[in-house]
C-alpha cells in the first residue's frame, strides 16, 4: 500500500469516496481546466502510470505507461474551439 505520509498522490480511492460522501448525491463534479476555469470530466478511468516530476507542467507529472502502477483517472474533458 502507498505511505501517504511520502505519497505523491493526493487521495486514494478511499479518501475520495469519503470525501464525496460529505456532499449532495447530485452536486456536479468538475476538474481545472488546462490554463484557467474548470471543466467537465470523462467518466473515471483506471490506467497504468508512471510519475514522471521533471516533464513540464503542461504534460503533467504522471503518464501512461504499461509497466507503471494502476491509478483512478479523473481525465478532464478536452475542447477544441
């Protein structure tokens, strides 16, 4: 299991579900969105990850990869208008 003490997550599963259970059913969930404002998200994924702190941060610190750890992806609606 992951120490959250030196965790670079910043909830498990767990802590989300109790967290989320503090709110209204039907309050809607959003994420930020890429420079400002927040967007709608797909449905929740699972996928393999591999953290890599260095990339910049338009890449993010985490990508996919087959051979990394399983991880709950919140992955934020993407536009292009």
């Amino acid at each position: 299991m992951i120490d959250k003490q030196s965790s670079i997550f910043n909830y498990t599963v767990g802590e989300l579900i109790e967290e989320l259970k503090k709110y209204p059913k039907d309050m809607p969930v959003i994420v930020s969105g890429y420079e400002t404002g927040y967007e709608n998200f797909y449905l929740p994924i699972l996928r393999k990850i591999r953290h890599i702190p260095e990339n910049m941060y338009w890449d993010g610190e985490f990508q996919i990869d087959e051979n990394g750890i399983d991880a709950f992806i919140l992955e934020r609606e993407e536009r292009h208008d």
